[in-house]
C-alpha cells in the first residue's frame, strides 16, 4: 500500500498447508477490502491438480500447475485440465515452460537431483519461443513461467539474463498471456529491469529476502544476547522484510 504497487503473495503446496488454505484465503479477503490497491493470493509450484481444484474451491483465484518436469504434450494435457477448471471460477492459471533448474537451497521442492548450476549449466534448460508460442496457444494458460537465465534457490556465480531471448518470446507469445521470471532474487536489479522492459509482467522473489531476514534475526538474537522475546522479534523481522520488500517493489517498478 504504501509503494502503491499491486502485490501477489504465493505460497508452494507446503506453506499452504501449514498455514492453511481457509485462514490464509480469509485474510487475503480482508485485505483486499481494507486496501484500495490489487491483491492476489496463488498457489505456486504446485504439482497436483486436485489439490489446485480444491484451493480454488476455497476462493483462490490465481494458481501455477508445473508440469515442467513432464514431456511437452503431457504438459500441455495437464495445464488445460487445470486451464478448464480454473477458468470457470475467473482464477488465472499459471504454466511453465523450460525447466527451472534449482540449487540445495532451493526451497520449492525436495528433489534429490538438485544440484550447484553454472551459468552456462542453466542454458540446458532455456524456453525456444516456438515451443512457447505453440504451448500457450494450445493451453490458454494466463501466464507462462520461462527459462532465461534464472534459477531457484542461491546462485553459484552472478547470474547473466538473455534478454534477447525474452523479446523473442513477448514476440511469440500471444499478448493475453503474460511472461513470469521466476527466480528473479539475486539477480542485479538493473537485469530485472530490462527483463520487465523487454516483457517480463510478473517477478518472483523470495529466496535472497528469506536469506538475509534469516541473517538479520540470528543478528537480533545475539545482539540481545538472547533474551528477545519472541514476539518483539517477529515484529523485528516482520519490518526487516517489509522494507527489503519495499526496495525491491521500487525496483521492479521501474520507472512507473
């Protein structure tokens, strides 16, 4: 609210089901009256199509099926299920295209094959604009997450975008379907910005943030020398990250 800047809240299948699915939904509706800004709550990541069914059911209205892992036309069969679905509730679904690799601190799934990417190791897994094209036309998904230099979790070495590539695909996909950047902490600021301006409309960001209030409270404690109460330290971490938060919606902003 107080950047003006509309804001999406994801959760992956575990945050959902910890915190869960009803309380969160709740809340977001509260806000969503309270604040004069665009809110959206989405599942992120999520793998199982009932599961998506079910939260959207609740009143989730914006959902990611990842089907990445699957062959092309398995894909594209698993999106359109939830494509159809969704759809009839007014919730906007999210697909992806071109695995996006992950690290160990990758905190979206278990996988044991997870393992430390170079630049050059993440271009195995780049997003070819004709696949894209063909893929968001055959699912009519809203939304498509892309490989182009990004992973999850922390980076081995600073990571370079192909910002050429994301032209490539804002050309080939058609216009009511919107491209993701996933993986976008840790990457430069001015990186993102040329990844927004050459046609990225949604950024995901958590897992530098998460690191550094991580940091910031291990610091609080022992600054304290332990004897914070739990609920002053929330709060302390609670501001620590509103304000990263806030460096980083200006950011992404750009220039709007």
């Amino acid at each position: 609210v107080e950047m003006r800047s509309p804001v999406i809240i994801a959760g992956t299948p575990s945050t959902i089901e910890y915190a869960g699915a009803e309380y969160i939904n709740a809340m977001a509706e509260v806000a969503a009256h309270k604040y004069d800004i665009p809110i959206a709550i989405h599942l992120d990541h999520f793998e199982d199509v009932e599961a998506i069914k079910s939260n959207i059911d609740i009143g989730f209205k914006s959902c990611m099926i990842d089907a990445s892992k699957l062959e092309f036309e398995k894909n594209i069969a698993k999106v359109k299920e939830v494509v159809d679905y969704a759809h009839k509730f007014d919730a906007t679904v999210e697909a992806e295209l071109g695995i996006m690799a992950s690290t160990d601190e990758d905190t979206h799934d278990d996988d044991p094959e997870k393992r430390v990417l170079t630049n050059e190791d993440i271009r195995e897994f780049f997003t070819e604009p004709a696949e894209a094209k063909e893929f968001a036309e055959r699912t009519k998904c809203d939304a498509l997450a892309v490989c182009f230099g990004t992973m999850h979790g922390i980076y081995a070495e600073p990571p370079v975008l192909d910002i050429d590539r994301v032209k490539e695909l804002r050309e080939a996909i058609p216009d009511d379907t919107r491209i993701v950047m996933h993986g976008a902490s840790g990457v430069e600021f001015d990186q993102v910005q040329n990844a927004i301006t050459a046609g990225c409309s949604k950024v995901n960001y958590y897992s530098y943030m998460a690191k550094a209030t991580t940091k910031f409270v291990a610091d609080k404690v022992a600054e304290t020398d332990g004897k914070i109460a739990y609920h002053e330290l929330q709060e302390a971490a609670y501001e620590f990250m509103k304000g990263y938060a806030k460096d980083v919606i200006k950011a992404f902003k750009n220039g709007k």
